[in-house]
C-alpha cells in the first residue's frame, strides 16, 4: 500500500539562500538546514517498505522526523526541533497518493524505552501497594474496633472484611494483579504489535533497538505481513542487517553522496558482517 508517494527536501541552493538573510543575527545553529543537503538528499520516492541506512550523523532520525511532522502524524516522544524547524517545513513538498491515515504514527527508540520503564515502574508501585496492605491487614484484623458512629462504618466494612479473610485474599482484593512480567526484548517486541494496526503509514526509527536477533526477525515477518496483507506502508531507519534484508524494501544509502538506492547486500555495514562471518566460516 502505498500512502505518501514521494518527498522532497529542501535543495542546497534554497538553504543557502535562507540562511543567508540570517547569518548575522545571533543564532549559531540552523538545524534541521545543511543536514540532508550536504549529501544532495533531496528527494525521497516511497515504496511499501522504505528504508534509510546510514551512520550515526547521517541525517536519518533528522529526515525521519520532518516527515513525521509534515504528515501531521501521530507521536508520542518529544524531539529535536529549533527556530528554524518550522521555516524549513515549509520548504518541504510531498505527493500523496491516498489519504494518510489517522492512525498512522511515528515510532522512536525513546517510545519503546518509556513504555519498557513505565510497565516496570508499574509493577513497583504496585509492589509498594502491596507491602503497604499487607501491614494494614494486620492492623485491621487485629485493631480494638469500636463503632462509635455512623462516621465509623467504613472503618468498620473494613475491620470485618480482614476478619473474613485470609491475609493474600484481603490483598489480592483490593490490589490489581502485575503487569505480566517480560524480557525487555519481548515488551519491545509486544510494543510494536500494539502500535501498528491495519491501513496506516508507520515510520520507525532503528526498531532493532532492545529487540534480539530473534525479535528482530520476528519484527520483520511482522513488517512484511502489514505491508503485504493489512493495508500499511513503512518509512524505517536501520542499521540492522535483518531489517536490511526484508523482501522488496526500497533501500536509501545516505553513507553515499549523492544518497543512492542500493540493494542490502551492497551496504558497507552488510558487507562487514559478512566478511566476519566468512572469515570464522569454518567454526560453523
């Protein structure tokens, strides 16, 4: 499925003349200008599965994020935005083949890690709660209740409720049960599967990251799945040579300047991996 069909950045020529009306003002950074451009990535024509490849600096997450905003898509995790972030959209251009849709959203590594953190900073408040109604079960149980008032009756549900119970059913009763309890890898994993649903232009940025190489490949099938039977179309950015070699991915090296389209066997990082794996062949 194909949602947004092509976009453009901004050329050199246009920066410049941009940023040179403003060089004597104070400002000593001009992000996300002279990012993309220094490696003549202007433009970006989208398959179902499009990939950027790069090294850290590259300009990626940068590229990502515009995209992201432009769209007008969904996300959670703040960014790196700077006077200037909203001047450069405007430079931007896309062609839209069908509408985007509303669910569509942007996926950051800060996303995954705040969801790993917050089910873990869950399950200790809950832990917290619980030691808490375990010193209070025994307070109540064995407290000298008298009811004196009506203002006492709720002290009173309580008194005779520890009294009815054994300690871990007071507990389990007023308590939630923990989160189930996983690898960060399988949150990271379960993540990914809550976030992307049917017909929708996802963009993921290194979702290799916490995730095994097994997770990874499962990442994959599941990538490949949505995109082949459930309507969605991804913008990823990867280092990962399994991410790299999903079938039919549109690959942009942006190690090369000009930014070109390669195949994933002809990527510097790919190659590294081989060439370490074909000299230790013999371990095998």
């Amino acid at each position: 499925m194909i949602y947004l069909n092509s976009f453009r950045f901004p050329s050199e020529t246009m920066e410049i003349n941009f940023t040179t009306d403003i060089r004597r003002t104070c400002y000593d950074s001009f992000y996300p200008f002279n990012i993309l451009s220094r490696y003549e990535f202007e433009r970006i024509d989208l398959a179902p599965i499009t990939i950027l490849y790069g090294g850290n600096g590259s300009g990626k997450t940068t590229a990502l994020n515009i995209i992201a905003e432009k769209t007008g898509i969904k996300r959670d995790s703040i960014f790196n935005k700077t006077n200037f972030y909203n001047d450069y959209l405007e430079m931007c251009f896309m062609e839209i083949e069908r509408d985007i849709p509303e669910n569509s959203r942007i996926i950051t590594s800060d996303d995954v890690f705040d969801y790993m953190l917050n089910i873990r900073n869950l399950n200790e408040g809950i832990d917290l709660k619980r030691d808490e109604l375990l010193d209070e079960y025994m307070d109540t149980k064995y407290s000298k209740f008298m009811l004196k008032s009506l203002d006492d009756y709720e002290q009173l549900k309580k008194v005779n409720s520890a009294r009815r119970k054994t300690q871990s059913r007071f507990v389990r009763d007023s308590l939630m049960d923990n989160v189930r309890e996983l690898s960060n890898g399988e949150n990271a994993f379960r993540y990914f599967t809550e976030k992307i649903g049917e017909d929708g232009f996802f963009i993921l940025d290194e979702p290799e990251n916490s995730l095994s190489p097994k997770r990874q490949v499962e990442l994959v099938r599941f990538i490949e799945d949505s995109a082949r039977f459930f309507g969605c179309q991804f913008l990823i950015s990867t280092h990962s040579p399994f991410l790299l070699a999903i079938k039919n991915a549109k690959i942009y090296d942006l190690d090369s300047n000009p930014v070109e389209v390669k195949k994933w066997t002809e990527l510097e990082n790919v190659r590294t991996y081989y060439e370490f794996f074909k000299r230790f062949e013999d371990e095998f």
